[in-house]
C-alpha cells in the first residue's frame, strides 16, 4: 500500500460497551495473528477495530507495528503519526 490512509474526518468512538467490546476483540485476534507473523490479517483486524473506535490509538499502533513487518512504512508513518 503507498497510498496515504490517514482519514480524519468523522471520527468515529465506540457509542456502546457492546461496540467497544467488540473492538477490543478485534485487537486481541489481531495481536494473536500478528505473534503468528500473520501480518496482512493483523492489518485488517485493527482496521476493524478502528472502524468502530477510531480514537482509540493502540488499534492505530498495532496496526502499524504490522503494516511495518509488511514493508509498508508509508502505511505504517501514516498511522504513528496520527496515534
């Protein structure tokens, strides 16, 4: 991925502990797949994650530190910058 995937506008947090749970469920299969060196999936999860709670900055930090093992320094920038 080279293109820049920082996105600001409409900045979504978990509205219920149900949402946020989720979230955080989405985090832990991502830390889990990216101990197994399953980086693309570990990406994808805390995208997830954010997706439901975009301020919560250790779903953006995770998923740099993947995006980083994929070569994706762009990706992986872009992300840190913003956490």
């Amino acid at each position: 991925m080279t293109e820049s995937r920082v996105f600001i506008a409409g900045l979504k947090k978990a509205e219920t502990l149900k949402e946020q749970a989720k979230a955080d469920d989405y985090k832990e299969q991502g830390n889990k797949v990216l101990a197994a060196k399953e980086y693309q999936q570990a990406v994808d999860l805390n995208t997830k994650a954010m997706e439901i709670d975009f301020t919560n900055v250790v779903y953006r930090t995770n998923r740099s530190a993947a995006s980083v093992s994929l070569n994706d320094n762009i990706g992986a920038r872009d992300d840190a910058s913003v956490a």
